[in-house]
C-alpha cells in the first residue's frame, strides 16, 4: 500500500496527539491536520481529578510546542460530518486519504434545572477547584472513580462531601459488590457522607431531588455518573456505531481508509472474542501505535490486557484484565465483579491497607485489582497476557511473589 498523502485526525486529546506523534515517529512525511473540538492544546486528563483538583498542577498540557510535529493544528473547531473522503468542520472541509477518529466521550447529565459541574476538561476541573473552598457542601452524584477521586480531593481542600450512589456499593459496575464494599469505609475514614441505593430524581437549584422523595441541599453538584462516546455526529455519515465507533481488530472502521481510536472507538479483541470500549489512559497512550503503522500499510492487531489505575483517599488502586461477558469495565464498557463465572481470590487481608483481588477462570488468572501492591500489578499483567495458569493457594499468599504461583 503507498502511505497516504493526507491523513487526517479528528479529536484533540491524548488519542489524537499520539497518533500524529506515531506518524511522524514512523517516518511519514506526507500532510498531517489535527483538527480539536476544544481551544487548547492537547493534555492530561487523569490529573484532573488529581493534583490539579487540588491545587498542586495548574496546567498539564502534554507538549507545548507541536511545531516539530509538522502538522497543520486546527484548535476549536468541531467535526459537523463526514461524507465520502471529506471531514466538515464548523469552519470548513478538509479532504482525506485517511481519516482517524479520536474525539473521546461526553459525561452524562441529570435531568434539571439546577446547575450540576461534570468533570471532563480542563475548564471543568478549573471552575469547579474555584467552588471547592473550606466549609463548602459538595454532593457527588456516583461512587465510581471519579466520584471518589473527586471526593478525596474536595476533603483535602476542607469541603463537607455527601456522595450518592445509586448501587449498593460504590465501584460496583466495575469490580463488583464484594470488591465495592471494602472502599465504602474509606469513605467514611475520610469524613464523607456516602449514601448508598440512593438514586436522583433531578437537580435543583440548590440540592438534590432524590428518587423516593426526599432532598439534599448542597452549594455545588457534580454529575459522575459516567460518559458516553462522542460519536452523534456521524449517525449519517455510514460509519458503523456500535456502543461508539466500531472498529476490528486493527482499528479499521465499516469506511474505507477511516480509523478510529481511544474512548470513541469500540473494538473487537482477539484476546477476548467480543467487542470491547474502555476509557483508559493506558488505550490513548497506545492504540494509536497500531492505528499509524495501519495507515501506513501494516495488519497489526490491537489487542491489549486492559489497564487502569486511580488515586482515592490515600490509596494507589490498579486494575488489569477484562472480566464478564458482556458485563461493564473498569473505566468503561468491559468487565463485571461478581457473577460472571469467575472465582475470586483475596490475596492479603483485605482489611488492610495492602492487599489485591485476583479473578481466576478455571486455573487462569484473567483480572487483578491491587491496593498499594505495585509489584503484583506488573507480575499479574504478565500473567494475564501470557494465560499461564495459576495456584489459587500460592496466589493467596502474600509472601510468595505472584509470579512464583505458575503451575509447573
């Protein structure tokens, strides 16, 4: 195949800034636009919740000089639609031979009036860190990671947090009850008020209409109830959507020479015979190495083991792995807790301050979720790629290091 003298990327972010680097880092020559929705240049999200919440970063633009890239930046300007080889932006039409799509997910909202902050951009991160000062009342709708990123955050800054989840347990979609349930004290260790099987009726000006009657004042409100992929936009324009753009397993869309990456793009594993979406970090860093060496004529496959990390009240959490069939993903569309047919594994006392959740189906290790156990995190990613089996005893112990639970 010869490269193609236009490429092409739609979306700003992460997803978008890495495929143009991958391109150039491939020796590509030919004619690069990236084209973003929003004014800035392209950042980190995962800090958002984080260090800048709470004051330590007030910026975390990923690189501030995209000269080197040799790419035509059209920032603030939004993709309309796409229709045989040509982009339609609010500001014009750019022509392709290929085309990737990258423009991520927009968080959902609640029914209402009221005024209710998301946390998706760096402007949402920067008006809400100006609300969060000492004494002020915070309601967070959702008990999922950025709920609870958030919630460790506002504390810090000496806000009075109630958060409220519509589960049982906070994490529940993502790691299941019996994990969800160990995080629910360190809501409480931290002084946050969490409510849970608490559903929203509506936000109000003021508070919170809740599900059952009921009402909870509050100063400010944040919706974290999760995103949806940012694709509405090409309902006519032939592109197969499936749960966000689908792509196989070489990021390849139903369109000729169309692509698609990161939070948008839902692709089909190899790994796991289904079509997946997550909305990590760790698929924007990545699958655009697979979508550039596409372009440019190869047959990669991505195919990765999921991962995922958070920072919640003091505690390093990492995930790994895909569990459930057809079940939700840490972060995304993927994996269930409980009830998919896996059986769970404590590893450590899980009480404690250190200590991992394995997932075995069969004698295989398929998921792991560790809390400040850094070391376990990167034998059982291991492990899980190369779908050897495990000792659920051996796994179970915490002095015998992971990767030494290998049936032999």
């Amino acid at each position: 195949m010869t490269s193609p003298g236009q490429v092409v990327v739609v979306g700003g972010g992460l997803a978008g800034l890495r495929t143009v680097e991958e391109l150039r880092g491939r020796g590509y020559g030919g004619q690069v636009t990236l084209v973003g929705a929003e004014p800035r240049l392209p950042y980190d999200r995962p800090p958002l919740s984080k260090k800048l919440m709470t004051g330590a970063l007030d910026d975390t633009t990923l690189r501030h000089d995209l000269d080197p890239l040799h790419a035509e930046v059209r920032l603030g300007e939004r993709a309309v639609s796409l229709d045989d080889g040509v982009l339609t932006t609010d500001r014009g039409e750019h022509p392709f031979d290929a085309l990737v799509l990258a423009t991520g997910a927009t968080p959902v909202t609640l029914p209402g009036d009221g005024r209710q902050h998301v946390l998706r951009t760096i402007e949402d991160a920067l008006e809400l860190r100006e609300l969060l000062r000492p004494g002020v009342t915070l309601a967070i709708v959702g008990a999922g990671w950025i709920g609870a990123e958030l919630a460790t955050a506002a504390v810090q800054l000496g806000g009075r947090v109630t958060v409220l989840e519509a589960a049982q347990t906070p994490l529940a979609a993502a790691v299941g009850p019996e994990v969800g349930r160990l995080t629910a004290q360190w809501y409480a260790a931290a002084g946050v008020d969490l409510r849970l099987g608490q559903g929203v009726e509506s936000v109000r000006p003021g508070g919170l209409a809740l599900a059952g009657g009921g009402w909870l004042a509050a100063d400010v409100i944040v919706t974290a109830v999760g995103v949806r992929p940012t694709v509405s936009w090409l309902a006519d324009s032939g592109v197969a959507l499936d749960n966000g753009v689908a792509v196989d397993a070489q990021l390849r869309t139903s369109a000729a020479g169309v692509f698609a990456v990161g939070d948008c793009a839902a692709f089909e594993s190899l790994r796991y015979g289904r079509r997946l979406r997550f909305e990590h970090w760790d698929v924007a860093l990545h699958a655009p190495e697979v979508v550039a060496a596409n372009i440019l004529g190869g047959s990669q496959a991505y195919d990765p083991v999921p991962y995922f990390w958070s920072e919640q009240f003091g505690r390093m959490v990492q995930y790994v792995g895909h569990l459930g069939a057809g079940g939700r993903g840490a972060g995304g569309q993927g994996t269930g807790g409980d009830g998919y047919g896996e059986r769970l594994v404590w590893r450590g006392d899980p009480s404690g301050e250190r200590w991992a959740a394995a997932w075995l189906a069969g004698e295989r290790l398929v998921a792991l979720l560790t809390v400040g156990l850094p070391r376990d995190l990167l034998q059982g990613r291991r492990l899980i790629s190369a779908g050897l089996p495990v000792d659920p005893g051996r796994l179970a112990d915490p002095r015998i290091p992971l990767r030494d639970s290998v049936l032999t």
